[in-house]
C-alpha cells in the first residue's frame, strides 16, 4: 500500500504493509477535579473517539482511559503516565497516537518524543476526517481553510533551517525572515485567498436562496450530531440517494433536493454536515458558508438518534452549535425535534417514547420516526407543512378558465390549496403565498382576496402543489 501523507501539518504516516496502527487515549478530567465537565460518561466518550479514528481507515490496536487530577502543561498528561504510555506503543508497534483532548502544540510536540510516535489530537483527527471526506471543491476550499488554521498555531521551532536567512548582497542586506516566518507568512497568504474564494461561494449561495424565495420554494435543513441517521432520512424522504453509511461524518457537502408536502406543496430539503461534541471553531468557522443554509432556513429538523445512550447530551452539544450560527434552538415556531432510529428500540420503549412526545405542548412535540423503515414519516411532513403554513397568508384567486397563463403563474408562483370551478366559466384557486409575495399577487390579479380559511383541505396531487 502506498505511504499516506497526513494534511494535518505534513507528517507523513506510514503504513507498512496494511493500515496505520493507532492507539487511542482518552485523558479526562476527574469529576473532583472537573465537576462541570460533560454529562457524558468517560466510557462513552472513549467510544466515540474510536469511533472517530475508525473513520478514517486505520487499525485500532489498543485504547485507554486515563483519570487526570490536573492538567500539565509540558504533556498535558501526568510523567509516570506517559513513561508508561510509552512502553504501550513500543510493545503494540504504534504508529499513530490519537489523543481525545485539545493539545497545545508544545504538549503535542512533547509527547512525540516521548512515544517516538506520531501524536494527533481531537481537533486533528476530525480535521483528518474532513480531508478525507470532501468531494466537492466547496467542501475541499472548506476544510483546506480550518487545516491551515491549525497547522499555522503548529509552526514550531523544530527544523535545522531555522537560521537566520540574509536578505539582499554585502552590507546593504539585513537580517530576512526565519523559515517559520516564511512558512507562517505563505499559509496566511493561502488563508487570504480560500477566504475570497468562499465569500464568492457565500454570494453565489445568497444568489440561490434570493431565487429560490423568488420562487417561492420554502427551505427545510436537517441538522443534528453525527451519525444521527440524517442522510438516511433525506435519502426517505426525497427519493435520492446521498451516501449514508453507520460512520461519524458520513456527509460533509452540502446536497439540496425537492421535498413534497402531503398536500401537494414543496420545499426544498438540505442535508448539512453533521456537528459533534468539541467541534473546533475553526471547522465551524470554514464551514460558515456552507451553514448558512441552516441560519436562512423557514423550518430546521433536529434529528436525533434517540437509541443512542448519549442522547441528551448529543443534543446539547447541537444547540450549542446552533447558537454559534444564532440559531434559537428552542424557537419551536421553527426548529422540529425528530427522533430517529426508533426502530432500534425494543417494543416497550417505543411506546414510551411516543407517549413522552404526545405529552409535551403542540409546538415542543418531536416528531418519532424511523429513517429506515418510514415509521412516522407521514407525521413528520404534516409537521414540516403546519409549521410552514403559519405567517403565510391565504389569497383567493378568480381567473376565467380558459386564462392558462394566469394559471401556470399561480402554479409557479405559489402553493395552491384548491381549485373550483362554476358554471359561468369561472376557475376560483384558493393559494398560500410567502409574505414578501402578497402585494405581488395582489398587483398581478386585482380581483384577488384575503381567504375565508386558513387550513388546507386534503387534496391529491393532481389538484395542488407548486411546480417542479
């Protein structure tokens, strides 16, 4: 197999013959000596930073928690731990060392010499991922951006080129820069230029939604923790076929698609990168561009893997994020809770679950459901179409029924509820239109009027629904 050369800071990991061998080390915090530290168990989280070395095709060979009283700032773990950490890796032949805290790239450094490894921290490996991941030039200018971000607070004194370099000829040359200030210099320069190119990406994006609201197709985005099933249920519910797979950031770019409402409407469905616990803010930050689907969303799903026993804390960590865009998570008016892969709970819970959800307020109830199996779909899209139907105002339309242009336009246009016709050659359309479209409609058809009903009936989709 050929080398393959880590993005992180240009190290390359060997892997000979095979797959990088890679130990993970989970280095927390004890409750005494950190009571407010994450409500997850050390187990769990252990867990998940496998789960995230796994992701990117290694051989896991070993992990290990290990209980910190406090901090050190030379190895961030404790002298008589790393001495026998140490002869864990020489023993398993370690490569790589995953380390599931944030290091500071002394503690970093340190503890390379000490194992004689490679040593990835939680930022560098989901940022290894995300490299790894990518397949669009978006996404690929996206995580470039957040890999240069970390790698230039990497730069260290640790090459034998760090002389001083002359600058100029004979006694008119001064001092120049150092290697690392020339490096340093280099990626902010490449920094400046991804940072162009992805406010283009950003107006081309605000482009899109200006003519999708022209349209007007509302917009729809799934968020939630990775691996909550949300490429799954995207996939369910608009026929497509986005790679969705049992692995922590499965997607990364972006996908856009048709949703159609049980009562013919439609909106437009966006699958966005899955958050996770400890999400660097430079990943957040790359990724702003891309997040601005969620921030101009009309409805955001939440999805949760409610089989998960990290559950609440996994949802936790999504509002945090979510608050980081300014997004309200408990703006109910908008956001809609769905928890997922309840088709990995036994009967009993299942039903208890639903029972919990039938008991909370209309606005707070989340939406039970199965991906997988469709289970509470249909009760989910009725959700999605309440909710969009709220602050959207109800026209009625006469046109005369041999007038197809004015029809195609409401077609077009708006999201038509129903259609009667009278014997005098009249078409009557009761629509529901975006706010901003209403003075619009009402300049475009002058016999236009406020609708005596708000609800829509239930008509099939021969009769209601915008365009394609």
């Amino acid at each position: 197999m050929n080398d393959k050369k880590a993005p992180i800071d240009g190290v390359s990991l060997q892997r000979r013959g095979g797959k990088t061998r890679v130990l993970v080390i989970g280095p927390y915090l004890t409750d005494r000596a950190a009571p407010e530290a994450s409500i997850r168990s050390r187990a769990a989280r252990l867990d998940e930073a496998v789960g995230l070395a796994g992701a990117i095709d290694v051989e896991i060979v070993g992990k290990e928690i290990v209980s910190l009283t406090q901090i050190r700032p030379a190895t961030y773990l404790g002298k008589g731990k790393v001495e026998e950490l140490a002869e864990k890796v020489g023993e398993l032949e370690v490569e790589l060392v995953a380390v599931d805290c944030a290091l500071s790239p002394v503690q970093q450094r340190n503890l390379e010499k000490a194992f004689g490894a490679k040593v990835i921290d939680r930022t560098g490996l989901i940022l290894e991922i995300f490299g790894e991941r990518a397949r669009t030039a978006e996404g690929a200018l996206q995580v470039e951006l957040a890999h240069l971000t970390y790698q230039k607070s990497r730069l260290v004194r640790s090459w034998t080129h760090l002389e001083r370099q002359r600058g100029g000829f004979g006694f008119l040359g001064g001092p120049g820069e150092t290697q690392i200030e020339t490096d340093r210099r280099l990626i902010q320069e490449r920094m400046n230029r991804i940072e162009r190119d992805l406010e283009t990406v950003k107006k081309t994006r605000g482009l899109h939604r200006k003519s999708r609201r022209d349209v007007p197709f509302p917009i729809v985005a799934l968020v939630g923790y990775t691996n909550a099933g949300k490429s799954t249920l995207f996939n369910r519910l608009t026929n497509a076929e986005v790679f969705a797979k049992d692995l922590l950031f499965a997607t990364l770019d972006p996908t856009l698609r048709g949703l159609k409402l049980p009562h013919g409407g439609r909106a437009i469905l966006s699958d966005t990168v899955g958050f996770i616990s400890d999400l660097p803010h430079m990943l957040v930050s790359a990724f702003r561009a891309t997040l601005e689907e969620v921030r101009e969303a009309d409805i955001i799903l939440h999805v949760r893997d409610i089989s998960h026993e990290d559950s609440e804390a996994q949802s936790a960590d999504v509002e945090k994020i979510l608050a980081e865009l300014d997004v309200d998570a408990h703006d109910h008016g908008r956001l809609i809770e769905v928890w997922n892969k309840i088709d990995l709970e036994p009967v009993e819970e299942r039903a208890r679950l639903r029972t919990s959800a039938a008991r909370r307020p209309e606005d707070e109830r989340p939406c039970v459901v199965s991906a997988v199996t469709g289970e509470g779909l249909d009760d989910l899209l009725l959700a999605i179409e309440s909710r969009l139907a709220r602050g959207r105002p109800m026209l009625s339309v006469p046109l005369d029924a041999g007038d197809g242009e004015g029809q195609a336009w409401l077609y077009a246009h708006t999201e038509v509820i129903s259609r009667a016709n009278d014997d005098e050659g009249h078409a009557f359309f009761e629509v529901r239109v975006a706010p901003e479209q209403q003075e619009r409609i009402l300049r475009r058809f002058p016999g236009a009027s406020a609708a005596r009903r708000n609800a829509p009936p239930a008509l099939d989709g021969a009769q209601a629904g915008w365009s394609a």
